[in-house]
C-alpha cells in the first residue's frame, strides 16, 4: 500500500574542496515532505545534484556521480546506456511493464557540468517504481575522480509481493520445506529446499533442490535437484559462500528413508543419520558430489543430527562455521546444539563445542570483537530464544542463557547480518513473532544482539515457519520462508528495505 506523503526534493551545494581536487566540494541537504523516518545521505562530489520524484516512490543507492556525456541507469536490476550528443544528456526512456512501467527524463547540462549538473527524474505512472542505480560516467577529455554517494529511502516504500517459489505439486515434488537463502560473491541469489517426494516429515525420499536468481529474485531459474541419495532423507541443509574462493558449500545430512525420525533419535535403526557436504564453484549452476563427513563432525554416540538450518557464516580469518544440533543420551533425548568449521575453504571439516542442552536448530554470526553469538531455538520451557557465545571461533561455547525478549515459538529463526551505519551494527532476527508460529517479523538490532529495538517489519500474518534472509545486490533484504497455505507448505520470497522498520 502506498501512501502519497507529497515530493522530496534532494539538493547538494558546494562548500569546500572534494579531496584530490581543486573544485568545490559540496555539503548536503535534505528536504522532505511528511517523512516518517530520517534521511541518511552522504555525498563527495563538487557538483550540484537535484533528485526530484512525484509521489512514493523508493530512491536508494546512487553512487559514482561524475561530470559526463553518458548516463548509465539501473532499474530493479533492468541495465540501459544512452549516449548523447556531447552538448545535452535528456533522453526519455520508456521501461516496459515488467519494470514498472516508468518514464525517467534526465537533463545534464554539459557546458555547466563544472560546477554543477542537475538531474531530474519525474515519475509519471500509478503503479510502485523503484529507482535503485543510476551511474554517471565521464568520457570527456576533462573527466575527474569527484564521487558522490548518497543513500536515500523512505516509508513511502511499499513491501515487494510475496511471491511463492517453490509450492506442492512443482516438479513432481508434494511438498517443499526448509529455506535456505545465499546471495553469491557475483550477487546471484541461489534459493535450496527440500523437495520431499513421499510428502510428509522429514523421513521417506527427500532430495535437496534449487533455484537461482541473477535479478534480486524476481525472476528465477527452473528448479534444479542438486541432492538426491535415492530413497533417503537428504537434507536439513546450511550453506555458506566462501568470499575468497566465491564457492557456495552446503552441509546437510542423510537418514534412513525407512525409519520415522523418532525411531532414528531414539537408536533403534541399524543405519544412523550421516553428514555431507558438497559445493558449487560456479553461482549454483553445477555441484560435486556430496561428499561424507561424518566421521570428522560426528561422535558415534550421537543419533539424529541436523545442520543449521538456513546459513553459516565465514568469519574474518577465512573459517566458515556452521551451526548444528544432535541428540544424545538415552534414548535421543536431550538435544544439543554445536558447531561444525574448515580452516582450509572446505577441504577438511572439524567439530567444534557444544552450546548447552536443550537447543536445537541454531544460527551464528560474528561481532565487531571477533566473538561469535549464537541464537537456538529450544526444545521446551519457556517461549524464549536460547543463547551462547564463543571466543575462540566455535570451538567452546559458554553457558546458554535466555533472551527474554525474543519470543521463540519452539521454531528455527534466522539471522543476517548488514553493514554499519553511523558506525553502528545492524544485526537482523527473521521469526514468526507469535502467538505460535505465527506472523513472521523482522527485528533489528544495533548493539550486536544485545537488545531488538532498532525497528520491526511484519512481513507475513498468518502462519509463518522456518526462514532465511540474504542481502540483495540492490540494497534491499531478500527472505526465503515457508509456511503452511492451501492445505500445504509452500515457499515464499520477498524482499524488503530496512527503513520499512518501524520502532514498536
């Protein structure tokens, strides 16, 4: 829903030298029309830029402003290139209905580039247009280094749609369950689930499947089966991608398709549930074969085991880290979360510490000091989210303890973590907020998970399940969930920005 809150106007104007040159700079400011939350800008450019746009509309991202005869524009991933004569840039672009249907009109006067050059974008359709990228690039003789960056949004921003990705009947498959959501080095999105044949729990012929994206999601790749150990139980996967190598590796597990998951916790199975890894070194297109390695994060008194699900994480020397939990003792019951890590780009895996009884299913991630925090869902007691920190890159864990203000409906969560603003942390928490698995929320936190006051966004009423979030070449969050619709689970994607957060 759109709420028309009037124009926004965005002006720089010079005041002193952008470094490495002898122009003006510039300083900026802001004004808007009934906003609901602050502008966050920057700019270091000594020309003078004017953003105009009638109407809601979302305007974020707009990086390398520079004197030019060239106009480079990004639409929801959608690329065009005008070249114009060297005296004016005001072509009119036409976008077609997949893109929102928009008209951008750009008037660059050159002879006036130094020191100032103007743009305009007027928004001439009813429908919601988001204007992501636009790239000025000089080609002229003078051409310089000036930059400017500015990051401007606003509540006006409508959610995307939910759009449901993978549903009961796809493929063969009766149902699908379990997100898991990666965005790659190159920006590809890669979405796997399980696909699960027999269309029950986690028992009986389930394959791991996927879909990948190279436009933020709104366009996906036809479903690909990237697992599939005949009739087994192949999934209960995690990934990671590694930013060094670019390969995405995904750990998952094996049980006995024959065997009731109770039965296999409880021992009673000849065969036990095994742990796998396997990679892809080009965005998702092909994958190794799963390779076993069971013996090296498994201890033999285990039973059922589980990674993650959703992500892992790499941390800053280069380990990738998984979250996982098993069930021990007698006869399966207590279950425990632990952690799973590589040192060489996933070469050889080891098993790291236990995080405290009682947790299951677990996400991690990494904080400005280098310690780790981990955040499990509990397998009883009160409706709150179980804890735990590492010093020493998953190898111990420190006693659990409880967040009281994070509902944990007995459900896996997700964790996703964005780059600082204002020099502080941006940590995000996906879940279903309650009563139950009910009405999936977004919360931010900007003290690395110490408190989730920095804003919430419901993004589903109803119910809500298991999630997994990435974030989108285009600035925005990308979120894989499944919840239960039409008499079967389906997967959701949607995306969102974070000023959409609003405080509770």
């Amino acid at each position: 829903r759109q709420r028309m809150l009037g124009n926004l106007r965005r002006r720089t104007t010079q005041s002193g030298p952008a470094e490495g040159t002898t122009e003006p700079g510039v300083s900026c400011e802001d004004y808007a029309a009934a906003m609901r939350s602050p502008i966050a800008s920057t700019a270091f450019c000594f020309s003078t830029v004017f953003l105009w746009f009638a109407s809601s509309s979302a305007f974020a991202d707009v990086t390398r402003v520079q004197p030019n005869d060239r106009v480079r524009t990004e639409v929801d991933g959608g690329r065009f290139t005008e070249r114009t004569d060297p005296r004016w840039v005001a072509p009119s672009l036409d976008l077609a209905s997949s893109l929102h249907a928009a008209r951008i009109v750009w008037q660059i006067p050159l002879p006036e580039v130094v020191p100032a050059e103007s743009v305009h974008h007027q928004r001439q359709h009813a429908r919601r247009f988001d204007f992501r990228h636009v790239h000025f690039e000089a080609t002229r003789q003078d051409r310089n280094d000036a930059r400017a960056t500015v990051a401007l949004a606003t509540q006006t921003e409508a959610p995307a749609t939910q759009q449901r990705l993978f549903h009961s009947g796809q493929e063969g498959y009766p149902r699908y369950r379990i997100p898991t959501l990666v965005a790659t080095n190159s920006g590809d999105l890669v979405a796997i689930c399980e696909g699960r044949k027999d269309g029950g729990g986690l028992t009986g012929n389930v394959d791991l499947v996927c879909k990948r994206s190279r436009d933020n999601g709104r366009t996906w790749s036809k479903l690909q089966r990237i697992g599939d150990f005949g009739d087994d139980t192949f999934g209960n996967q995690s990934a990671v991608v590694d930013r060094h190598t670019g390969v995405i590796w995904v750990a998952c597990t094996c049980s006995p398709g024959e065997h009731l998951e109770a039965a296999i916790t409880r021992g009673e199975t000849d065969r036990s549930t095994r742990v796998f890894v396997f990679s892809s070194d080009d965005d998702g297109e092909t994958w190794s074969r799963p390779r076993d390695i069971t013996s090296a994060v498994k201890q033999p008194a285990w039973t059922w085991y589980g990674c993650g699900p959703g992500v892992g994480i790499q941390l800053r020397d280069g380990r990738l880290l998984f979250a996982a939990y098993h069930c021990e003792g007698n006869q399966g019951k207590t279950v425990r979360s632990h952690s799973i890590y590589s040192d060489d780009h996933g070469q050889t895996w080891h098993l790291g510490g236990n995080a405290g009884g009682g947790n299951s299913e677990s996400q991690v991630l990494q904080r400005r000091d280098g310690s780790i925090y981990l955040s499990a869902r509990t397998s009883g007691g009160p409706h709150q989210r179980s804890l735990a920190d590492s010093k020493d890159g998953g190898k111990t864990w420190s006693t659990k303890r409880f967040d009281e203000s994070l509902y944990d409906a007995f459900c896996q969560a997700s964790l996703l973590k964005l780059s600082p603003t204002a020099g502080q942390p941006r940590w995000l928490y996906c879940h279903p907020a309650g009563p139950g698995r009910r009405n999936l929320t977004v919360r931010m936190s900007r003290d690395e998970g110490r408190t989730w006051t920095g804003g919430t966004l419901r993004l589903r009423a109803g119910d809500s399940q298991y999630s997994s979030m990435a974030r989108l070449r285009n600035g925005r969050v990308g979120v894989l969930y499944d919840c239960w619709q039409d008499n079967n689970y389906q997967l959701y994607f949607t995306t969102f920005a974070t000023t959409q957060l609003q405080p509770e």
